[in-house]
C-alpha cells in the first residue's frame, strides 16, 4: 500500500526538460503559451525550472527574466575549464543565468556511456559555482527484471556522497526515473514509485542522514495531466522531471494547476 497525504509540506516542483527539442521560432512560442497560461498563476521562485537546449538558455534567460520561472542545464562538463571541444561548464551555465542543472539523466548514461564516477565529478563542478543539482537515478527494464531496482539505486546515489564533506553539495534533487518509462507513453506504476522513492529515502538516510533530510526527491518517467496528480499524491515524493509534456505549453500549464492544488 502507497502512502499518501492530502497536503504536502512544501509546493512541488516541476523541472520541465525540453531534451534536444525546438528551435528559435518554436521555443518562442513555447515560452510566449507559458507566459500566457502561467500570467496569473502564484508561482514562487524554485517551483518552476526550464531545462532548454544549451544554445537556447540566454534567449529563455531573457524571456523569464521577469517571471519566478527558473532556468537550468540539460548537463555540464566534469572539468572547470580547458581544451574540451563542445563542453560546457558548471560556471558557464551559472555565468548565463542558470541556477540549476541536470546531471545523469538515463539518455546520457546510455548514449553517452557516462558512469557514476563522471556524474559525481560533474555534481562537484556544480556545487562549486553554486549551481542547485537534479542528478537522475533508476534501472532498467533488464535489471528490473533481474530483481536488481535497489541495487543499481544504492550504487547510483553512493556514488554521490562524497566523504569528504568539503565537496558535499548545499542542496540536491534526486529525479528518478525508470528508464523503462521514459518517453514509452508507459509510466510506472503508483506502487512502482512509491515503493522506489521510499527506498531512495532510506538509502539517503543510511547513508547519511544530514544529506537526506535535505534532499528532494522527483519522479520522471511519462509525467503527464493524466497522472500527475495521482505521482504527486504520494508522501515522498516532491516532485516531478517532465519530458515531453513540457514541450506543449497547454499540457504543462494543466501540469501545474493540478500540482499546485496538491
């Protein structure tokens, strides 16, 4: 049984991921249909972020400026600075206004090979500069299959606990996301999350409890109108990572008047 509370104890959040998606003509009209959908609604600063394609963020950047919808990076470069062709940094996102920035996600896991080791190099990259991480966790359907959803978690977020408390984070967002679920039009189940995100809440505290009374926790995995308000509903969940829903302005505005009544 998934527990569930009428009220939650903070507004959730929404990380709206637009992915590879867009050019300029599209993402004006995007933004414009959020600006127009959103003009009245009392959105506070944090419980909106845009996460656009990097060469878009200084035109989004200027879009929302007068808005408390906030902006972030689909990823950062594991290193500073330097002779990286196509990096991008931690201090370059923050230099163009970006207060968050996605680390992790599944699709780069995959298509870019990316491991734990790398992830955690680049969450320091962001906490350095000051940039708010939401660093992805989850299985896949193989390993989900084999039994293995705690164990690919657990070795996922130990990986990003550092024992040197000096390179620890301020604050971070934990997303997960089945990687079954993703873009497949097949969420997980209410039960399938709430078991998962139940899990990730004890492994964060076993693992160290300052870090995980501080922590937020999201859902990502075919978020859309129809299920929001059931993922949201659960008690430990704070959140959610929205992919292609996000990308039509009318589907995410029903998004967040259903979250901001939960």
């Amino acid at each position: 049984m998934v527990s569930r509370m009428p009220k939650q104890k903070s507004p959730p959040i929404l990380a709206a991921n637009w992915k590879m998606n867009g050019d300029i003509q599209s993402i004006k009209r995007l933004l414009d249909g959020l600006r127009n959908d959103l003009f009245d609604e009392e959105i506070k600063p944090g419980q909106v972020v845009v996460f656009p394609p990097h060469v878009y963020l200084q035109m989004v950047a200027k879009n929302i400026g007068n808005t408390n919808i906030l902006l972030g990076g689909q990823d950062a470069d594991e290193r500073e600075s330097g002779s990286v062709t196509g990096g991008v940094s931690a201090k370059m996102l923050r230099d163009v206004g970006c207060d968050y920035v996605l680390l992790g996600h599944s699709e780069r896991r995959i298509l870019f090979s990316e491991d734990n080791d790398g992830i955690f190099q680049k969450l320091k990259q962001a906490s350095n500069v000051g940039l708010k991480a939401i660093v992805c966790v989850g299985e896949n359907l193989e390993q989900r299959k084999a039994g293995q959803v705690l164990e690919v978690i657990s070795s996922q977020l130990k990986a990003l606990i550092s024992q040197d408390t000096s390179s620890q984070p301020e604050e971070l967002l934990i997303a997960y996301e089945p990687v079954w679920a993703i873009g497949s039009n097949k969420s997980a189940t209410i039960e399938q999350i709430g078991y998962a995100l139940a899990e990730i809440r004890k492994i964060l505290r076993d693992i160290d409890t300052d870090f995980y009374e501080s922590t937020k926790i999201l859902y990502g995995g075919s978020v859309t109108e129809k299920n929001i308000g059931e993922i949201l509903a659960i008690d430990v969940v704070d959140g959610a990572l929205i992919g292609g829903a996000s990308l039509d302005s009318k589907s995410f505005s029903k998004i967040w008047r259903i979250a901001k009544t939960i």
